[in-house]
C-alpha cells in the first residue's frame, strides 16, 4: 500500500528551510524547489532575520526539509586509515548525537550535533503544524553538487570545500559569500546545502548517510496527504455527482413535461376526434333518415316528376323530405324522411287524371296518395299529393 501511494504523493513542491545558528541570533534561509519529471527548478531564494518573517511567507501545505548550521554543529574529517580518527568515531555516543555523513573513498566528512538541538527545532515546526519530511545537520551536502561545477573547490555555507580526483579531501572556514553558478541557476553558497539536501531528499544519494529521526514518520506524512487527497477527490467527485444528478432531473424534468404537454393534446386531440366521429354518425343518420344517401338522387326524382307533368298542369310547389315543424335555434330540425309533397292547380280534370296515372307508374314511388283536391269559384282545382319513396 504504502508502495503505491509513494508513486502517487511525490512531493513535487518543498520549502527547504536552513537554520543558521549564531551566538545570540538565528538567521532563516528558504529555497523553494519544484521537481518536475527529471528537473528541479527553484522557485525563490530568501533570507530572514526572523522566524516570523519565514512563517509568513511559507505554508503549512508544503513539506519541508531542514538543515543546521552555526553554532552547536560540529564538522569533522574522519581518515578510515588512521586509527587516531577511528578511536574517535568509536567512542561517540550514536545514541546522543545527530549526524550528516558524506562518505569518500577513504574519508568520511561528518556534520553533527547533540540530540536536543535537533528535537527542538523539530517540536518548533510541529508546533506550527509544518510537516518535516527530513532533517540535515552541517553543510557537507554540498559535496553532492560536486558532479555540476567544474571548479577543483567552491563553498558550501561557510565552509570551502576542496577536491583532487573527485575526491573531497579537505575543507576550512571561509566568510566569503560568493554565488555559485549549477547549470542556468546561481545560487548563493549559504543555500547550496539547502539545494543539495533537496537532491538528496529526491535521488537519496548513497554517499550520504544519516541519523534517522524517530519523530520524523515520512510514512505517516504520505498516508496523511494520501487521505487529503482522497477527500479532495471525494468531495469533487460527491459535487460532480450532485451537479450530474441535478442537470439529469433538469433534462429529465423537461422532457417529461414535454411528454405530459403532448399526453395532454394527445387527449385534446382524442376527446376532439371522438366528438368529430359523433357528429359524423349523427350526420350519417340524418342523411340516412332523409334518404340522400339511396342510390335515387334528388335531381332524378323530380326530373322524372317535372317530365310527366302536362302543360295545362301549374306546380305551386314540391317538397323534398319536407320539414314537420318550424326551425328553431339549436333544436333538431325534423324532416318528413322519404317524402315528395307537391302542390298545384289545375283546370282540365281529364289531363289531371292522366298525369296522376303517368305518376303511378314511376317504378320508385312506394306510395302514392291525394291529400287534398279542392275547387275555387273560378273553377279551378288545387291539389296536394304526398308521394312516398
């Protein structure tokens, strides 16, 4: 687990943060670094008188890395041929010491100083809630920087570091404050341990060995930005979901309005059908009643009716299917189905006669009938026939 995790909290971004200790001050050093892929790029190189004055300009957000010089840190070169230095290195207390060790091919140059001035500043940054990923005592990490600059010696914080054959073979005092040029950036030599402890932190260099702080857990630093992480993530991803959900109730919502809108005139459209189909069976009766649907049309019957009358014969008026009652706003108008009424008048009874018996033999009459046959004083006989289809 802690494997995988590793791979995904990478600590791209650190504050570095050097402690310069003097007689009766300190001086604060920050080199901000971001690695990106195989480059580490420097962000900002400060310097402070105080440790407010830092506290203000770094977040609780980024890791750091510690270094810590001055007075309290001890710098010896150790000569794994000489016994002197190796009875030395025997009689040190491993337990009650912090130490940084740069290890030649046969010399060991080591920085180190008692345990409390290391727990110290370790509680001080706990205190402000910073994360201290690791911790470097003395300024012999700079030798890791060797690999960059072309010079046989340059400075690391205050000490002068001097090569032969790649070897690191002797170091002094210096209170000179040059800048040092590795690849397109200048850093000054107060920061150049700040910058190879950096190197280190990402590359763990095996030259450089280290006391391993009890109280510096890089793996609980891990899980924890793991967890943060996660609850980032989770809480993006409740949002999304939320915002997801809610654009799908939206589009949903309105595309079941559509629907019920549609259901609605659907229904609209059905009941308005239904009401059509009625009035057209209604209609269908009515024209059915009135037989203006038979086969026989309206122009035939009376066509046939107009050929049998002779000309001494007046028509007042014909009837087709005749109304029974008067007409009255949206009542139903009543009409006498399959009936001719005919009215007229008349001098010649025998030319009459004749024409009722031409009528008779129309093969589409059902019924033939005189209803009234009346003469006025001027001799003349009005009639009224109903003729039934």
């Amino acid at each position: 687990m802690l494997q995988y995790l590793s791979k995904i909290i990478t600590f791209n971004k650190l504050n570095i943060i050097g402690i310069l200790r003097q007689d009766k001050k300190e001086s604060w050093l920050l080199l901000s670094l971001h690695k990106k892929r195989s480059k580490i790029n420097i962000l900002s190189m400060r310097k402070f008188d105080s440790l407010d004055k830092l506290l203000n300009t770094i977040d609780t957000k980024t890791p750091i890395l510690l270094t810590i010089d001055g007075k309290g840190v001890l710098h010896k070169k150790i000569d794994t041929n000489n016994y002197e230095d190796l009875n030395w290195l025997k009689t040190v207390d491993q337990n009650s010491i912090y130490h940084t060790t740069y290890n030649n091919h046969e010399n060991q140059f080591i920085g180190f100083c008692r345990n409390n001035l290391v727990d110290e500043y370790l509680e001080l940054f706990k205190e402000k809630n910073y994360e201290v990923l690791d911790l470097y005592i003395g300024n012999f990490l700079g030798a890791l920087l060797k690999d960059f600059i072309s010079s046989k010696e340059f400075s690391s914080g205050d000490l002068k570091l001097e090569w032969e054959e790649q070897q690191l073979i002797h170091f002094e005092r210096t209170e000179k404050n040059s800048l040092i040029k590795i690849g397109t950036d200048e850093i000054q030599q107060t920061h150049i341990p700040l910058y190879a402890a950096g190197l280190h932190f990402y590359l763990q260099h095996e030259t450089i060995q280290k006391t391993q702080h009890k109280k510096i857990n890089i793996e609980e630093i891990i899980y924890k930005q793991a967890f943060n992480k996660l609850g980032i993530i989770m809480l993006v991803s409740v949002f999304l979901l939320l915002l997801i959900s809610y654009s799908l109730i939206q589009y949903y919502g309105a595309k079941n309005t559509d629907l019920n809108l549609q259901n609605l005139y659907s229904n609209q459209s059905y009941k308005k059908l239904q009401e059509l189909d009625k009035k057209r069976k209604q209609q269908l009766i009515i024209l059915n009643e009135s037989g203006l649907t038979s086969n026989t049309y309206i122009s035939h019957l009376t066509h046939d009716i107009f050929c049998t009358v002779p000309n001494n014969i007046k028509l007042n008026e014909l009837s087709y299917f005749p109304i029974d009652k008067e007409i009255k706003p949206e009542k139903k108008i009543l009409l006498t189905p399959k009936t001719i009424f005919i009215k007229g008048e008349t001098q010649d009874e025998f030319h009459f006669n004749n024409w009722l018996n031409e009528i008779r033999k129309l093969n589409w009459i059902k019924k033939f009938e005189i209803i009234s046959l009346k003469k006025d004083k001027k001799n003349i006989s009005h009639f009224e026939i109903k003729i039934v289809l």
